[in-house]
C-alpha cells in the first residue's frame, strides 16, 4: 500500500513541478504581457558546497535542487538551518530524540499524505543532503526588499515546531518567504497555477478529453461509471475556458 501511495505521490510532484512546464508554450506566448514572477538567479549566487557554510550570514536564504522540486531554508549561523519538512513523526511520538533524526522518505510521504510538517533546525550538511546550495538566489525573483538578516532569522526560530503542510498551499517556499520577505508566497506554486490555467484555457483539450472519454465508452461499454465522466469532464473544461 505505501509503495502505491509513494508512486502515486511521486507522480504528483513529477507533475506539479517538472514535466507540466514542458508540455505547454511559454507563459505570456499569448499575450504580451510578461508573467507576474519568474525564477532567476543572481549572477553573484554561484552555488556553493555545504562546506562553505563560513560564507552564509544569519538571515540568508539558501536553496538546494532535489529530484522534482526545489528545497528552502533560512541559515541561522552556526551551521544551522532552519526548513520546513513533510514529517508523520511528531504526530506519533513526543519524543524529541526521534524526531531529530534525519526525515527518512517514508516519514516524509507520509507527513505530505497527512498534511504535517515540522520547521525544525539541521546541520548545513543535512539539509544541502549532498547537493550545491544556492545563497540567496530568490532576491531578484520576488518583488519585496529583502528584511534585515537579523529580523529574517528571528522570525524563522520563532516558528520552529509542528506545522500544517500542503503540496501547494504552505511549503517549505512559503515559510522562507515569509520569514525574509514578510509575505509566504510560493513562485513555484504560481507557476504550476498559472500554467494549469492555461492547460484549462485551451480549447484543445475539451476535444481531447471528449475523444478519450468516448473510446473509453466503446471499450469499456456504455454505464454511469464511463458516461458521467465522458461528459462531465468535456463540459466543466469547455465551461472554464
């Protein structure tokens, strides 16, 4: 059952994150406004090996590549890092000890399936997890200066413990943007958005989806189970575009 739920949960991020973006044309092909946000990198936040924690200030924001999404967190100094994580355990045990321990991938799928989370504090090491960590690389994408590193830090010690969770609603880029900005904002989050409302938009894919549901019908025979969908879908897609 939890291999199930891990394929399924990993489908979900493939989606939300990775392969969306490159099914569909660049946002604003259509009109020629420019996107609200969009990911870039300043040229001077090279990304630098967990081993150069000397060169991060209290308050800065780091970030490191994973599989199908990108990791956030808050440096605190003294090789410490303070990020929001999937974690099923604190719902299970108090005891502190166990919790501390590295969040292993079943306690995180099942945190994410439970909708908790814990802000906790780890090493630099832990949390860059062997990938390069990028300083303050979000500076230029969002469009609030940046709060003093003093006043980023404070915020983000004053939220660690057990938190709700959610894939798109309040993620571990929310909680450092919040602490160094003062707004929780996710722009990976308003992409997946902005880029499913131009999936739904598409006029394309009511034909699409009116096609499969009738091949659907011819294979698997005519029932509620196969007609609702086949109309359904088609309908709340053409009404929404």
């Amino acid at each position: 059952m939890l291999d199930t739920l891990t394929f399924i949960l990993e489908k979900l991020f493939l989606l939300a994150h990775l392969k969306l973006s490159s099914l569909l044309p660049p946002l604003g092909a259509e009109r020629a406004e420019p996107p609200l946000t969009k990911r870039c990198e300043r040229e001077d936040s090279l990304p630098q090996p967990a081993a150069a924690s000397h060169k991060f200030q209290r308050g800065d924001l780091l970030e490191v590549p994973r599989t199908l999404f990108i990791h956030f967190g808050i440096y605190l100094g003294d090789d410490r890092v303070a990020h929001l994580i999937p974690d099923i355990l604190p719902v299970l045990t108090d005891d502190s000890r166990q919790i501390q321990e590295m969040v292993t991938n079943t306690r995180l799928l099942l945190g994410v399936l439970s909708k908790r989370a814990s802000i906790r504090v780890d090493s630099v090491e832990d949390f860059a997890y062997g990938a390069a960590i990028l300083l303050n690389a979000m500076d230029k994408s969002v469009r609030r200066t940046p709060l003093a590193g003093e006043e980023v830090a404070r915020r983000a010690e004053r939220l660690v413990g057990t938190v709700s969770y959610s894939l798109l609603w309040n993620n571990c880029e929310h909680f450092v943007t919040y602490c160094r900005y003062g707004t929780a904002q996710s722009l990976q989050t308003d992409e997946f958005c902005e880029r499913l409302k131009s999936l739904i938009r598409d006029q394309r894919n009511v034909l699409l989806t009116a096609l499969l549901g009738l091949l659907s019908m011819a294979y698997m025979g005519i029932s509620v189970g196969t007609a609702l969908p086949a109309f359904l879908v088609p309908f709340t897609l053409w009404m929404a575009s």
